[in-house]
C-alpha cells in the first residue's frame, strides 16, 4: 500500500469515529457521509494538500458541510 493510500484510510477511521461519537452516527452512516462528501473528494485530491493536513482541521471542513451542505 502507498503512502497516499494509508494516510486517506487513516483519515476516513479519524473523521468515522468522531462522526460515530459526536453525532450519533453508526458505522454505515459515518462511512456515507465521508465517502459522498465534497470533503473527501478534496482529501483524495493531490492537489488540494488537504490530505496532509491533520485529522481535526479535515474534520471542521466535513462537520461544516454537513451541517450546512456546504463545504467551508
């Protein structure tokens, strides 16, 4: 596995797991939100370098576009 690859795995867990614990989400959910979010398409984009920010600032962008469909 490449470097990219497990810090995007790693990152999916990290915004997951808060997800699960601050909002009540289950496994399934959580996962749904990430995966079709404007968020994590900028995660999976090289060129945004958000990728390489760490898990909480990703989380603040992803918790904004949920709760107001937007990304911030």
């Amino acid at each position: 596995m490449n470097d990219e690859l497990f810090a995007i795995e790693d990152i999916t867990v990290a915004l997951a797991t808060r997800l699960m614990e601050e909002k009540g989400m289950d496994m399934i959910e959580a996962l749904d939100a990430i995966y079709n979010s404007d968020t994590f398409a900028k995660v999976v984009d090289k060129s945004t370098g958000l990728m390489c920010q760490s898990d909480a600032y990703i989380y603040d962008y992803l918790n904004h576009e949920i709760e107001t469909g937007k990304m911030g």
